[in-house]
C-alpha cells in the first residue's frame, strides 16, 4: 500500500487532517446555491455533511493475481462529500448511454445468446484496463461531463456550470483519508468506494469509445462489449491480438490495456463467471467458471445463523447455474458440483435436491400474477440472533403487525452478532474527539457527578461549546499590561491638557463678527474637583446566564470539568436511534446534572398491549 500511496502524481501526504474545515466550505457553497434555487431541497438535505470523519483507505489482496497485489479500496461512507457524491451520481446517471455496457453476467449472456452464427468464426479475446480508478484524469473527465451537461444535451441542469464544476470538484478532488495514522489526499483517479467512482470511469471509457470507434474497426474489432474495465471482444483473424493491444494503449497516456487470449485447443474463455465456447459455424455455448483460486467455502450447516439464510445461499448458486449453463450436460455436471460443494460444508444430501427440484420447477412459465389493487408498505425490522427466541420474536411481530396494520408489510432481518470479521481491522480508527453520532458522558473528578448528553456533530465541536461556556464564568487571573502605544498616548493626552492658547487679548468682536476662542487655563487639581462634582452614570452589567449543565454544576459548586472528563457511551448514526438511546441512558444511569429526564417520549408496556376491546 505504501507503495501506491508514494506515488506523487496520485497522491499527497497532509500535514493536519481538513475534514472539518472541508465540511464548513461544502455547507457553505451549498447554503448559497439553495438561497439562490440553484439546488433543489431534496438535493440540499442529501449533499449537506455533518459530524463528517476522513475516509479511510485499505487493500484487498488479488489473490488470483501473481504476487499478490493490493487492490486499495476506500471507505468513503461518512465523508464531507458522500452525501455530495451520491446527489451528484443521480444526474450523472442520466448522461451513460447503454450502448457497449454490461451490467451483469446475466445481461452478457443474453448478448452472446443473440448474436448470429457468423460471429463465431471471430477469436475471443478479453481486453482488461490496468488500475482504472485510479487512472481516471479526473480533469478531463469532469470537462466531458460538463459538456455532456451542457452542451449535448437538449436542456441544461437549472445549476450554472461553474457551480457544477465546482461541486463536482469538491466530490473528487477533495478526497482525504486516513492510513497507517497519516492523512492522505488523493489528487487524481476516482477511489474505489465512492458512490462516483463507477460513474466517473464509465463517463470516461464511453468518450474513450466514442473518440476511437473508427480505430477499433480498422484493428479488426467486430465485436466490443465491456464490463467496467473488462472488455469481451471478437477479434478478426487478420490482426494480432499483441498488436491491438498495444495500439490501444497508445491512445490515452492514462490508461494500459492487458489482454487474454482464447483457449487454442478447446477455444474457450473465461469473462465475469461465465466459461465462452465457441464453435465456428455455430451458436456459443456457456457454462459456469470458477478461477483456480476457488476455495469451495460457503455458510456452513452448523454455521449459527437462520436456517433461511443457508437456503439462499445454496438457492442462489442453484439459480446462477440454470441460467449460465446453455446445455443439459453441462447443467447436470454443474448440479454434480454443488452437490459435492455442499456436501463438504454439512448440508445434507435432501436439502440440496429439495432445492434443485424448486428452482428448476420455478422455470417453468406460468401464469402471471394478479396484481394487487392495494398497495403495502414494507418496512424492515432488524432484530439480532440468539436462535429459536429470535426466530419466535419475528413471527410474533410480523403476525401483531399485520393484525393491526394490514397496509403494513414487516420483512424480518435477523442479524448475526459475533462475526469472524470481528476479531481483525483493517481499517484506521476515528479518534473519540472526531466521532459523530454519540451518546457522551460527563463526570466531576470531585464530586462524580455525572452528565449525559447526545451529539450529532463531532464530539470535539460539543465539548469545545461546553468548555466555552465554561470559560465564561471563570475568574480573570491575567492581567494585561499597557502596550508602548498606550503610554505614548497617555503621555501625549498629559500635554496637551496643559497646553494653553496664547492670546489673551480683550473678548471684543473682530471685523468679521467672530468672537475669538475663549482661553480657560485648567490644571489637575481643577480637573480633579470638577470630576469628583460630575455624577457618572454606572452601566449596567450584562447578566450572564450559563448555557451549559457543566457550567450550572461550576456556579453551584466551583468543580471544574475538563476534557478529559467526557467519554463516549454508545455511537448511533441515525439521529432518531440516537435520542432514544440518550433517553435510555439518561433513565438507567439518572445523572444529577441533567436538566432533563429524556430528550425524547418513551413509551412503555410492561404489561403488554391491551386490546381496543378491553380499554
């Protein structure tokens, strides 16, 4: 990793971490465009960042790779510019054409299946980009967005370009993380994690296609279908596939193409997870590819999760296979794999083919079904496993649910506390002082008095309002001595108050009317006398009324909390979960300084719900 970050062109190594700054310049420039209806609210509310963290940077080995290399992945979630991304990504969505691009294996097979058979007398080849994300220029990309917006489309965004331009920066260029404790940004290429980095790559190849679309038929490409950065290509016979693809790496300095060639003997090749076979003169066959790589590991039998969790893993296998494998043959020896696969993970033999047999009879056309004239509403419940009482408590629920709410469609989620995943990081850890979405506490080393509060900023911003607060009412113990400025001032005022004008001629009028300016000679002791007659009106002091229990806990008491007295309680992304975990806590825990006993209404039955007949 260290290897990829000391790239200079690619990266950058920062000296102090600008997530909050960073945050504060997108609220701003976003605050401004809402006031100028630049934006919609819908846009605002999900592009606005608050209590953001830095992303944080970790590599996923390519183990079907020689020597292992890292594929460096970015947890971008929480960012200043997630929010920012992901409203960005649904107007670029608009502007991918559909073209040459693949979603999914599933819609590469129903290309291949269409093609005719004289496309088979072509070689296969597989033409992969070397290190797309980050390869992307991200300049140049952002300029063909820019004139894909606004100049090719029929009707430009409401936004001016210069403040797309300038958010479409802020959600790309502007991108630190954290790794091995150091600050990083990323100058150029799309990191793999953000809600743009797919987008941004596919605007990029789509120009990349368009601008070549005349070379790729003179090198003998008769056929051209790409996957993100795998390419599935039908090469004519005439052309060698080392020399197209060098000829197409020529063609842009940020990007290197790699290729693979058919099997020779079996004219076979592998793209996505599917195994291409052609014959000349003949439709092309598919079937199910695995890399040599494959470790055979899946959710065990005696694996503790829910027993609908192990049949979706089998059934999803299942289901890739019938759709892949183009022949009988080859899907009856696919069905000998899976039966053999899940074999060495526990499931019995019955449950396998229990499973087989319903997938294969749901391929079967049947009669559509009768649409519904009501519609529900489905809402997920996540509830943690401990077993059959978890199991029970869903379908307590569900049943209760549709009782009373029949509009209402409850879909359990069972969610598995103790995870292998668990016991490794892989990732950096957010400091305490720059996590968001807690529930905090507060306690007097003197008298341990406590205080519990919520805060969905950065714990630092909270705790630096508490300690201001604080300040306010503290004793001044510094004096400030008077500047050389103010001596020489104080120095000049003495002067000039001694100073006298000198005529002192009769108070007569002159020819113009004027009567000269009257000479009074004061000394210090008349000013003196003539300050203690003069009544000085006192003003009035400004009551200052403590904002903070930390501080009310100060006045009452003279104990000092400092920053080293707050700690974390429990984090909570979700602002709803988070005051009513604070309320839990608040009633748990009942500590002194609150003024409060819940910053939300907790509805309790201890006897269960009574029935509407009953009340």
């Amino acid at each position: 990793m260290l290897t990829i970050l000391n790239d200079p062109t690619k990266f950058s190594c920062l000296s102090e971490d600008p997530t909050i700054k960073r945050e504060k310049l997108l609220n701003d420039l976003l605050k401004q465009l809402h006031n100028e209806h630049s934006i919609t609210d819908q846009f605002h509310s999900i592009a606005g960042a608050t209590g953001s963290y830095p992303g944080r940077l970790y590599g996923l080995p390519k183990i079907h790779k020689e020597s292992v290399p890292l594929r460096p992945v970015l947890s971008s979630i929480g960012t200043f510019n997630y929010g920012l991304a992901k409203a960005l990504s649904q107007i670029l969505s608009t502007i991918i054409e559909k073209k040459n691009m693949i979603r999914d294996s599933f819609d590469f097979l129903k290309e291949v299946r269409t093609l005719s058979k004289d496309f088979s007398k072509h070689r296969m080849v597989s033409f992969d980009v070397s290190s797309l994300y980050t390869n992307v220029p991200i300049n140049e990309t952002i300029e063909i967005i820019l004139n894909s917006l606004y100049v090719i489309q029929p009707i430009p965004p409401i936004m001016k370009r210069d403040d797309m331009k300038e958010l479409l920066i802020f959600a790309t260029k502007n991108s630190h993380f954290l790794f091995d404790g150091k600050v990083y940004d990323q100058i150029d290429g799309v990191s793999m994690g953000s809600p743009l980095a797919p987008l941004l790559a596919e605007i990029f190849l789509q120009e990349f296609e368009r601008k070549n679309s005349s070379l790729l038929q003179e090198l003998g490409i008769v056929y051209w279908k790409r996957y993100v950065d795998d390419t599935f290509v039908l090469l004519s016979s005439q052309f060698t596939t080392k020399h197209v693809c060098a000829e197409l790496s020529k063609c842009h300095p940020s990007i290197q193409f790699t290729s693979e060639e058919e099997d020779p003997t079996t004219l076979t090749l592998p793209f996505l997870d599917v195994l291409v076979r052609r014959k000349p003169g003949a439709d092309f066959q598919t079937c199910m590819y695995r890399k040599p790589t494959f470790s055979g590991l899946m959710t065990k039998w005696s694996s503790f999760v829910p027993k609908r969790y192990k049949y979706s893993a089998i059934s999803t296998i299942i289901y890739r296979a019938i759709q892949i494998c183009s022949s009988k043959n080859s899907l009856h020896k696919e069905f000998d794999f899976i039966r053999g696969l899940c074999a060495k993970n526990g499931y019995p033999a019955r449950f396998v083919n229990s499973i087989i047999k319903r997938q294969l009879n749901l391929q079967k056309p049947t009669a559509p079904p009768t649409p519904l004239e009501t519609t529900t509403d489905t809402v997920v419940l996540r509830v943690p496993y401990f077993g059959a009482e978890s199991q029970i408590y869903g379908k307590r629920v569900t049943a209760a649910a549709a009782k009373l709410y029949p509009f209402k469609k409850i879909r359990v989620v069972y969610d598995v506390t103790d995870r292998i995943g668990r016991g490794s990081q892989l990732k950096d850890s957010i400091a305490d002082e720059f996590k968001s979405g807690v529930v905090y506490g507060a306690t007097c080393s003197t008298c341990n008095q406590a205080y519990i509060g919520q805060t969905y900023r950065h714990l630092k911003t909270r705790i630096h309002e508490h300690i201001l607060d604080l300040k306010k009412f503290l004793p001044q113990t510094a004096t400030v001595k008077p500047s050389t400025k103010s001596k020489q001032r104080k120095k000049k005022n003495q002067q000039e108050t001694k100073t006298t004008i000198k005529y002192t001629g009769p108070i007569t009028r002159s020819k113009t009317g004027k009567l000269p300016p009257v000479v009074v000679k004061l000394n210090y002791a008349d000013l003196d006398h003539l300050l203690d007659q003069t009544e000085l009106k006192e003003k009035k002091e400004n009551i200052r009324i403590p904002k903070s229990s930390i501080t009310k806990h100060y006045i009452a008491t003279n104990h000092i909390i400092t920053e080293e007295n707050f700690k974390i309680l429990h984090n909570e992304k979700r602002k709803y979960r988070l005051k009513i975990k604070e309320s839990l806590l608040i009633i748990t825990r009942a500590p002194q300084l609150n003024g409060t006993e819940r910053s939300m209404p907790l509805y309790i039955y201890p006897d269960g719900i009574k029935n509407n007949e009953q009340m």
